[in-house]
C-alpha cells in the first residue's frame, strides 16, 4: 500500500535510549501495582508471580528482540503481525499496545498525585489538575522529539533505578530501619494455595511493558544491535530490581498494609524512619512514575501512527512534523484517551485493563515469531544479488520458547477470573470485537507485501 508523503523519522537512538525506553515503562512496577499480588497471595503469591511472570517476559523479550531487529519498523508488535499473521491480528495487537500504554500512563498519573498529596499533606493539592499538568508536560516533550524524551527518561530512569540499589543495600547493612522477618511469616499465604495462584494476575505489572524498547527500531542508528543489546539489558535490570523491591517491602512493610498502598517501596521507605532514604524513595517514585509516562507516549503514540500509516485509522494521524520529525498528531491523541483513564480515580482497575491488552499483544508477539521462522526459515538469504541476514539476532530454543510464552499469557489471563472476571471479559470482548471490525475494514484496502522493496528479502517460504 502506499505510504504517506511525508518526512522520515529520524534515525538517532542508541542501544542506551533503547534501554531508557524499555526500563523507563516499565520500573514504574517496582514502585507501584505489584504488591497488589501480595493482597492475592500474600508474600509467597508475589515471589511466585514474579517468577513465572519472569519467566514469560523473559521469552517475550527474546521474541521481541528477533521481531524488531529483523523488521527495524516503528508499530513494533503492530507491524510484526501485519507482516506475518494478518490484517485483523496486526490492527488487534496495535490496538492493544496503544491501550496498554493508555492505560499505563493513567496509572503512573495517579500515583504521581497520591505521592505529591503525601509528601505535602497540608497543601491540598487536587488530583486530576496535577494529572493534567504531567500528561501535558510529557506530550510537549514527545512532540518536540525523541531524542529529548528519551534522554529524559534515561536521566529520570537511572535516577529511578539507583534509589532502589541503594535502599536494598542499605537495607542489608542494617541502615535501611528495622527489617521484620516476622512479616513474611505472617503474610507468606493468606489466602492459601488458590491465592498463590491468584497472585499471578498481577505477576506482569512487574515488567509490563518491556516488549516497548523495540518499537523504536525505526528510529535508532542500528538498531540490529540497539534493539537486543537495549531489550535483554533492560531485562536483567527489571528481574534484578522486582527481587530487590520484594525483599526490602515484604521486611518493612506488613502484608495488609502492603497489598493495598500506592506507593509500596515509599511505604517501606517511610516505615524505615530513616530521612534520607524517604526523600530518596519519594524522588524515586516520583521520577519513575514520569518516565513511565513518558515512555508510554512515545511507545503509544508509535502503535497509533502505525495503524494510520497502514489505513486502518485515518491517515490524518499518519503525518510527522515538518521540523520535529514526530507522529505529531498521534503524540497530541494520547493525551484526552490517558486523561479519561486517569479521571477514573480507581489504581487496580486502570491496572488490571493495561494487563488485560498486554496479555493479548503477548500471545499475538510470539505467534507472530512462531510464523516468521516458518516463513523465512533461513536466518540468511539471497536478495537483490546479495546475502542478507533475514535475522541478525536469533533467539535460541525457537519457535518452542514461543509455544510457552503463549501457554503462560493464556494461563496469566485465566487468573484475572479471580477478582476481576467483569474486566478479564470486558477486555475480551471489546478486542474480539476489535478483530472482527478491524478485518471486515481492511477488506476494501489493497493488501501486498513487497518483501523485495519493503524489507530487502527474498519472497517467503510457499510464496510464488
């Protein structure tokens, strides 16, 4: 189909932007939303979801690092489905990572309130106009450009990531305040071996959105080595932070207290009593929160621009600015869609939605794998006269890691029943009927995969 006439993005990330981004969206975890598992399962529940949780990202990560090297598209998942499963999977997964993000940054809204109005109690500052003040700041810096929101994120996710080190070693040498190992005991399984299980639906906030560091493969230098280097490092820092976080919350905090806050790691930092480690976990919380945000514009507002470009939406969408060379006008729709989250007011709920559309863009990423490798078998083909790596990165134990990765987002999904069952078939619903529209709507649309033109490779196994 034919692209929009218009300028290209451009092309200056690192494999640290790559990082910045994926750790940016995500660490936002480790401060909020994931001690909802210990309200499930108690201590126990939250060291199981974390574990299982990890392990599925963990496969998703490699999945997303072959998809995104290979492909080096902006839409990420979006453009992984349209090319190797089909117009209705392709609009179905763009949709639900412009949802995911949505709704993450809503979250990461409310949590900027909920801290602010705790650090400076007798100030009465009002909620939803501080979220508007944060949702607007972080939509100019995506409009003026990448490379400035992204350089931002890497200042406030370092920042982030530091207050968490230092808390946890702090803690192990007995300055970090009393530690209780009476509280493990205590809130190890409240609930019992079906709250263990329970816990899992919460497991993802630990890493939810990590898959986001490869949707700015269009926009890096060279992004065959930015894309996985950027992906599997921001991995290895989130499995290291999400232990971390567990270990010093579940000593300082009691589990009732603890599966409730808003802001667990400032709760323990708080229940510490020590000064310096309560400004520095507030900084955290605070910074974390607005790189989250910041990331999900950026990864948002990708998807969006995605589905313009393809004629899904109107290509209205589609256009990048003249001088920022940005999806400027994808960028400015994120805000009234993460400002109607963030008006609900209710954490878990906003949460459980964002978990909701990533548990479906996570069995649509390995399928889209599963059908890469049989479409393009070769890691190496000849096109155009030359040897082309189809995939310079290649992820071992493929496409069976996929097989699982989808078992464990279908069994992470079936956990919702607890708790949530009118979101788990809300969400369900909504992206069913998301497929079927999306697929009858492209039927009148030309659809042609130039593999020669478009991505420099030889026509796909089957293909004539």
């Amino acid at each position: 189909m034919e692209g929009q006439e218009s300028p290209d993005l451009v092309k200056t990330l690192r494999p640290y932007h790559v990082w910045a981004l994926g750790v940016g969206i995500v660490l936002v975890g480790e401060y909020m939303g994931w001690n909802f598992t210990v309200a499930k399962g108690g201590v126990l529940g939250s060291l199981f979801a974390l574990l299982v949780a990890g392990t599925m990202y963990v496969m998703v990560s490699l999945c997303a690092s072959e998809l995104g090297s290979s492909t080096k598209l902006a839409g990420g998942p979006y453009d992984w489905a349209r090319l190797f499963v089909g117009p209705g999977a392709a609009a179905l997964v763009g949709l639900g990572v412009y949802m995911e993000y949505i709704a993450l940054e809503a979250a990461d809204a409310i949590v900027v309130a909920s801290v602010i109005q705790a650090i400076f109690p007798s100030a009465n500052i009002a909620v939803f106009p501080m979220t508007l003040i944060v949702i607007a700041f972080l939509t100019f810096m995506n409009y003026r450009g990448v490379v400035a929101a992204l350089n931002l994120n890497f200042a406030l996710t370092f920042t982030a990531l530091i207050a968490i080190i230092v808390f946890f070693f702090t803690n192990i040498a007995g300055f970090g305040g009393q530690w209780h190992p009476e509280y493990l005991i205590s809130g190890a399984m409240p609930n019992g071996f079906v709250g263990i299980f329970a816990a899992l639906q919460f497991g993802p906030w630990f890493y939810l959105g990590i898959e986001g560091a490869a949707m700015c493969a269009e926009e890096c230098k060279h992004p065959t080595r930015a894309i996985p280097l950027g992906q599997q490092a921001g991995m290895i820092t989130l499995l290291l932070a999400a232990g971390m976080t567990l270990y010093v919350c579940s000593g300082l905090v009691p589990d009732n207290v603890l599966g409730v806050s808003a802001y667990p790691l400032f709760e323990a930092a708080s229940n510490s009593g020590v000064g310096i480690l309560i400004a520095l976990l507030a900084v955290g919380t605070l910074f974390t929160c607005l790189a989250s945000a910041n990331g999900t514009v950026c990864d948002s507002s990708r998807s969006w621009y995605a589905l313009s470009r393809d004629h899904f939406l109107t290509p209205w969408f589609s256009a990048i600015h003249p001088r920022y060379n940005t999806p400027y006008r994808a960028v400015i729709f994120t805000m009234p869609i993460a400002i109607a989250f963030a008006f609900s007011g209710y954490l878990d709920q906003v949460i459980t939605f964002s978990i909701t559309s990533g548990l479906v863009c996570y069995v649509l990423i390995p399928f889209s794998l599963i059908r890469f490798r049989k479409m393009f078998p070769e890691s190496h083909l000849k096109a155009k006269g030359a040897e082309r790596a189809v995939r310079p990165f290649a992820g071992p134990l493929q496409p069976y890691l996929a097989w699982f990765t989808i078992l464990l987002a279908i069994v992470i999904m079936s956990t919702l029943n607890w708790g949530y069952n009118y979101n788990l078939v809300f969400g369900l619903v909504f992206y069913v009927i998301a497929y079927f529209y999306f697929t009858w709507r492209y039927r009148s649309l030309e659809v042609h995969h130039d593999w020669g033109e478009d991505m420099g490779w030889p026509d796909p196994v089957g293909v004539e």
